[in-house]
C-alpha cells in the first residue's frame, strides 16, 4: 500500500512522528510511506489553499517534503507534483488537540482529509484529544499511536467507501486518556459543544500597537448524545464519516415547495 502522510503542525511535529508509525503498520513491509507536510505550523487553516501566491518546496530526504504552504496545498503537492502515481491512502495528523465538534470546521488537519476526497482518494484526519489524562504523560500522543493503527485499519475495511460525488472521508479522535484508558470506538456524529465559540482578543503591545489574538473556548464540555466531544471524554474513540457537501438537504427540500 501506498499512503500519503500529512498534518497541520508542521514537518517537525511529534503527532507527524506519530502518524508515520500508525501509517509504516498499516502500509506493511512492501508499502511506501511518502510525507508532505508544511515547513511550518498551519494550525486552523481549515481547507486554504495557497491560490494566489507560489509556494515553496523543499525535498529533505526520499519520499520526504516540506512545503511553504497549507495542510491541503500539500496534498495537491503530492498527488500532481511528488508521487508519480495516487496513492491508496491519505492520513493527515495526529493532530495536537482534538478535532471533535466545531473545531472541525477550522481544521487544517480535516482540510487535508477533505481535499484528498475531493481528489478521489481514501482519506482519514486523525487528532489527540489532549486534557488531564494525558497531557503530563511522557508521550501525550501514546492513546493515538497504541490504537491508531486498529482505528484505520477498521475505516479501510468498514468505512462504506464509495464513489460519489462528494467523497467520504474521516474524522478520528482519540481521547485524552492513557492508552490503557482507551474503553473502544465509537462510530458519532460532529457534536457542538454548547456555548463554546472562538473570539478575538485585543491586547496592547509595549509599543503601544494593539494586536488581536484568537482564543478558543473549554475543551472539557461534552457535545450532545452520540457525538464525538462526548464519545472523547467518556474514553472513546470517534469516528465520524464526512463529506465536505454543505448542502442543508431539509431545508433546500422545505424552500423548493415556496418556489412552486
């Protein structure tokens, strides 16, 4: 098997590390694991693409690429620039912290699952819940790399891939627990955590120049019944099944009867 590695952290990320491990188990002994990753952090890009501007590029060893750019531009590096032919299998991650609910949408981790969809291939966005159960562990990301592999090897064999317009991809999530705290996988919905938003923060510099920092809100509040925020907190795994078609299907059927 052939898979195409990124994340959003950057090249020298420790959940990139990580992700190579899950990714070698997966391809097996004969596979080849190629990495484009962003030189540097591209944390809540979501799925930018650097569309008016080059990027550069840099080989740091075979199968092994950096690039000035976001999560998704490095998949379009890899599939029409890097690989001579598509591979089997895109994984974008581990993300540090977790992808679950509305961080979802800002994700940069999840943009390079989405865009290696929209280009037909097999894609999987996998993210370390971090929080008191394993953010002072030797290794935070040990619940992802114990369980990493078993999580994705069960999307190639059960994930109901198929070919539709809109591809599927996946949202995985580890829980922010010991990797012998780990209860299972869950198959939930993206949840939304309830009062919880990002906001923009002024502060003044020394030199009297004001600047704005984006906060994010708590991480320890559960996202509603069968969903994945709650599915991490209780232990769980979250998979959770996407298509980047943001059609309201309900509300489009309901506004089509006012137009007749």
């Amino acid at each position: 098997m052939r898979i195409l590695i990124t994340n959003d952290d950057g090249i020298q990320a420790p959940g990139l590390a990580v992700l190579e491990r899950i990714a070698k188990t997966i391809a097996g002994p004969t596979g080849e694991i190629w990495t484009v990753a962003p030189a540097f952090e591209q944390s809540g890009v979501g799925h930018c693409i650097s569309y008016t501007h080059p990027t550069l590029m840099a080989k740091l060893d075979d199968r092994r690429f950096a690039l000035e750019g976001t999560p998704a531009d490095c998949v379009l590096a890899g599939l029409s620039e890097i690989m001579d032919t598509a591979p089997d299998l895109i994984l974008s991650g581990v993300n540090r912290g977790n992808n679950s609910a509305e961080n979802t949408l800002y994700s940069g981790t999840i943009g390079a699952a989405m865009e290696g969809a929209l280009q037909g291939v097999k894609s999987i966005a996998l993210s370390q819940y971090y929080g008191p159960g394993n953010r002072d562990l030797d290794d935070p990301f040990e619940a992802a790399l114990e369980h990493g592999a078993a999580a994705v090897q069960h999307l190639i064999d059960h994930g109901g891939w198929d070919d539709a317009t809109y591809r599927l991809f996946y949202n995985v999530n580890f829980p922010p627990v010991a990797a012998k705290g780990v209860k299972g996988m869950k198959a939930v919905a993206q949840g939304r955590r309830a009062g919880i938003h990002f906001r923009a923060q002024q502060e003044t510099s020394p030199t009297g120049r004001n600047f704005l920092w984006v906060r994010g809100g708590a991480q320890d509040v559960p996202s509603g019944a069968k969903t994945d925020a709650t599915a991490n907190l209780d232990g769980y795994i979250s998979l959770t099944p996407m298509r980047a078609d943001l059609t309201c299907q309900p509300t489009l059927a309901n506004l089509e009867t006012t137009l007749t």
